[in-house]
C-alpha cells in the first residue's frame, strides 16, 4: 500500500464515522446498512452467477459452403 492509498483509505474510514456520529439521531442507520449489504450481496451473487454459468467459448465457425 502506498502513502496516499493510506491516506485515502483512512480518510474514508474517519469521514464514514464522523458521518454517522452527527446524523446518529436524524437518518435511520440500520435501513441503510441493510440496502447496502443487500446491494453488495446481490452484485457478488450475479458475478458469481455469470463466472459460474458463463456459456462456452465458440471455437470454429460452422459455414455452409
């Protein structure tokens, strides 16, 4: 990891939390997290779905002559 993916990360670490620490009482946090999980769970079960049923490769083409 470099310095400025470091940095990166953890600024987006620190900025999620300051987030939640002044919006705790205005937005619904357990609703949010669930439609985040919800979406992450459903992108890794279609990539997932498509790597394991992904159609076969075509080798040759068949061309009346």
């Amino acid at each position: 990891m470099t310095l400025g993916t470091g940095i990166f990360l953890s600024s987006l670490l620190l900025g999620t939390i300051l987030l939640f620490w002044i919006t705790k009482d205005r937005w619904r946090w357990p609703r949010i997290i669930y439609w985040l999980a919800g979406g992450l769970a459903a992108i890794i079960g279609g990539l997932a779905f498509y790597n394991y049923y992904q159609p076969p490769r075509q080798s040759s083409f068949n061309m009346p002559i």
